[in-house]
C-alpha cells in the first residue's frame, strides 16, 4: 500500500521549491510537512507471486533557494521477489538494490550509532561491537543482493545469496565536516564517495531444520567474503583479502 498524500506532499515540495510553500498550499504545518516525506514505502503486486517493494527515507535535503552548505542526505531501497510452489514447500526468489547517501545517520553532533561492549565490566574498551542505528549496511554505501531459497512450512529452509557491497570514504570513523563532527555534514552524494573505495563480495549458504522437539531449530549459515580497495583516478585495484565465516546455533521457543 501507499500514502498518496506522501507522494502528494512530494510534488508539491519539489514543485514549489521548499516545505513552507508546500504547506501553505497544502494547509499545514512545516513541520507537518516534513514529516510526511521522511520516508515513503510502497508495496506492489505486480502478478501472482511477483511483487515490489519500494522504501525511501529523507533525513536532510537542500532545495536550490536554500543558502546552506549542509549535504543533502537520503537513502532508497528497491526489493523485487518472486515466489512459486513446489512440493510441499515454495521457492523465493529476491533482487534488491540499496542507496545510501555519505551523510546519512549524521547530524551535528550526532552519527546515529550504537556501541555495545562484547565484555562487560571491563577496563579495556577495544573490544566493542559499532552498530548503525538504521540499515545494516551503514551510510556512504552502494548495495546489490539476490538470493534464493526453499522454505517448507515448519521444517525446513535453505537459502544462497550474493551480496556486492560498494562503500565509500564516509565510514563512522570519518569526520563528515573535515573538523571534529561538531558541524553539520557537508560531504555530498551520491555513494560512494570518495578517491578510495572499499568493495566487498559476500557468498552465503544458510539452512535451518525444525527438529521433532516442538520449538527447537537447528541453523546454520557459511559465509565467503571477499574485499579489495579500488581508487578511482585510477581505476585500479588493490589489496586484496578474503575470509570464511561460519556460524551455528540452536534456537528454542516457549
């Protein structure tokens, strides 16, 4: 489904080149206005099995009238999956596409992160896991995925992907005003930004199994990840790495 006055509220924010003259003929209030167009997200059935599903999200954008030097920040995501029967179970079958602009999750003063210490009461703070407070994937970052999977109600799914990853300089250790992030942002889309840019290709094999026990899975999931630096005067590239990664688990529902 989708909010038609979103998109309603859009036109008119481009067409009259800011939020207070779209509120004005829209008859609310600027920070109504800006509300409505955060973020958009659509959801299409195109045919049987077949849908789109569409997301935006608007954290800061420059209009031409506006003076101010902050860099626009939004971000898109586009997922196009197709599903079919076989046996007992179905098939799924994903491709999505995923932008996010350098200066997204950043504000003055604030980067929208989340770090959570991997020992507790401990003096030494290296070890720490950095999140984003938002997509997986964090800002600065150009994403294409598919995948493919089998599901059988209640006892079975197994899934292969692959991921490319393209993200630029604006990691959450980059200064986004090139002084202390006391300023807003002023690094400019689109991603990736940047001379040097990290590349990453993620080969995934997963499975999980509903044993007998009522409420128990086993899972499981193999993960090849490649990486290398690509400079861009250049077009060349360099360093590269890879590693494995498995995971295991048994998960219990009560």
């Amino acid at each position: 489904m989708i909010d038609l006055r979103n998109i309603e509220t859009f036109f008119w924010v481009a067409t009259l080149g800011g939020f207070r003259a779209a509120a004005e003929k829209l008859n609310a209030t600027q920070p109504a206005i800006s509300q409505r167009i955060a973020s958009l997200e659509a959801e299409f059935a195109i045919t049987k099995g077949l849908s789109l599903h569409i997301q935006y999200a608007l954290d800061q954008f420059q209009m031409p009238s506006e003076k101010a030097n902050t860099a626009n920040a939004m971000a898109g995501l586009a997922n196009l999956s197709y599903s079919w029967p076989q046996q007992k179970g179905y098939w799924t079958a994903q491709a999505e596409f995923v932008m996010i602009d350098p200066a997204f999750y950043r504000r003055q003063k604030i980067d929208f992160l989340v770090a959570r210490d991997l020992i507790k009461h401990q003096n030494d703070t290296s070890a720490v896991k950095i999140d984003y407070l938002g997509h997986r994937w964090g800002s600065d970052s150009l994403v294409y995925a598919a995948s493919i999977g089998y599901y059988i109600p209640n006892l079975l799914d197994v899934a292969g992907s692959v991921t490319i990853h393209r993200q630029g300089k604006m990691t959450y250790t980059e200064l986004h005003d090139g002084v202390d992030n006391g300023n807003d942002p002023i690094v400019n889309g689109p991603p990736p930004y940047g001379d040097t840019i990290t590349d990453r290709l993620i080969i995934s094999l997963s499975g999980g199994w509903q044993t007998p026990v009522k409420g128990l899975c086993v899972y499981g999931q193999i993960d090849w990840i490649g990486k290398r630096m690509y400079d861009t005067p250049t077009k060349s590239a360099h360093s590269h790495v890879h590693d494995f990664q498995f995971t295991a688990g048994v998960s219990k529902r009560f």
